[in-house]
C-alpha cells in the first residue's frame, strides 16, 4: 500500500543535495523536523524547518550526543497506523506520526582512516541516534520511508509527485533493505575498529 508523507525528519552528515531534498518536499506540503547543522542548512536555504527540541521539549544535551532518542520521536516513527491502540496511544500523549526519515551517519571510517585519528576520536564518532532512527523507520517501513543514501532522494520525490505525496510499498522495503545493510556494515567498521585497537 502506498503511504503519503506528511511529516519528515532530517538528520545528515553528508548533507549534499539536502536543502534541494527539504525544499522539495515542502513544496508538496510536507512538515519538516530536522537537528543541530541539518536544520541550520535547511532554514538557511529558506525552507520552513522544526527543530526537534520544539517537539520533544528538551533541547540537544551532552555535546549532541542526545537529540532524537526521545518517545515523541521514536513513537511517531514505530506507531502502526493501522493499530487502534497505537493511534489511541499517540493521541493520548499528543504525538504526531513521522512518515519519512532521512538519516545518514558520523563518518566513522573517514575518520579513523585519518593520519593522527586518536581512540578518543573514534569513539566521539560512534552514532548512536541515527542508526537508532534508521532501525525504527526500517522496522516499521509498512508506515514509514527511511531514506540513507542521497542517490536516493530523487526516486522518493519523483514517486511523491507521480503518487500525490505519497511512497509505495516497494520503494519503502528496498529502502528498509538498504539501510538495514547501512547499520549492519557501520557496526561492523566499528567492531574491526575496537578488536584492532586491543591487539595493537
């Protein structure tokens, strides 16, 4: 079943392309949340953004380390739309479902790749939030578009403006696919990282 996308989250590293990507998905009428330097780009590329902190109510903590890891994120991106209780359970806490999220992650292997990249360093870019994200959006990919990869955004647009905003079921569990593989090879990269690190 297609889903039409009436909230998103942004949340990017690798920002290339994203300020055309939010811009365009305003357009069709899509309400953007984003963070920190994402939602800085996106305001300042003149498109209406909400920082996540006006709708968890507490603002970005700990040097960034916590931004998304909040109930009114995580519950607007794993509720079943076709649940009652789940929709009941939004309502009674005032919750509004994200339909797409866009999320890539700390460049963990460009930056242990670096001449001089101390453990201090490698660790501090360990994401924690955005694998989080992507893993809920991926789960729940019969309600929700999760979108890893910017080679990706002009696929999901076109869809929305073929559909009347909205992404198919196809493209969703290809996208889920991509980014489940996404984590699982991040992990992985963090995993040889550690293990190198004690036999050295």
């Amino acid at each position: 079943m297609d889903r039409k996308i009436m909230r998103a989250l942004i949340s990017v590293t690798d920002k290339s392309g994203v300020v055309n990507f939010a811009q365009a998905l305003s357009e069709l009428g899509v309400t953007i949340i984003s963070t920190g330097g994402t939602a800085k780009a996106i305001a300042d590329g003149g498109v209406p953004v909400t920082g996540v902190a006006e709708i968890t109510g507490f603002p970005e903590m700990l040097d960034g380390r916590v931004k998304t890891l909040h109930p009114r994120i995580h519950g607007g991106i794993l509720a079943r739309r076709d649940d009652e209780k789940h929709r009941a359970q939004l309502a009674e806490h005032h919750i509004a479902s994200i339909d797409l999220v866009c999320v890539n992650l700390y460049a963990f292997e460009a930056t242990v790749a670096q001449e001089g990249c101390t453990f201090a360093d490698a660790i501090e870019n360990i994401d924690i939030g955005g694998p989080c994200l992507i893993r809920a959006s991926a789960k729940n990919q019969a309600d929700v578009t999760v979108v890893t990869d910017p080679t990706d955004y002009a696929v999901v647009l076109g869809e929305m403006k073929d559909s009347g905003g909205a992404v198919s079921e196809a493209t969703r569990r290809r996208l889920a696919a991509k980014a489940f593989r996404l984590t699982n090879q991040y992990d992985g990269a963090i995993a040889d990282y550690l293990e190198a690190q004690l036999k050295g």
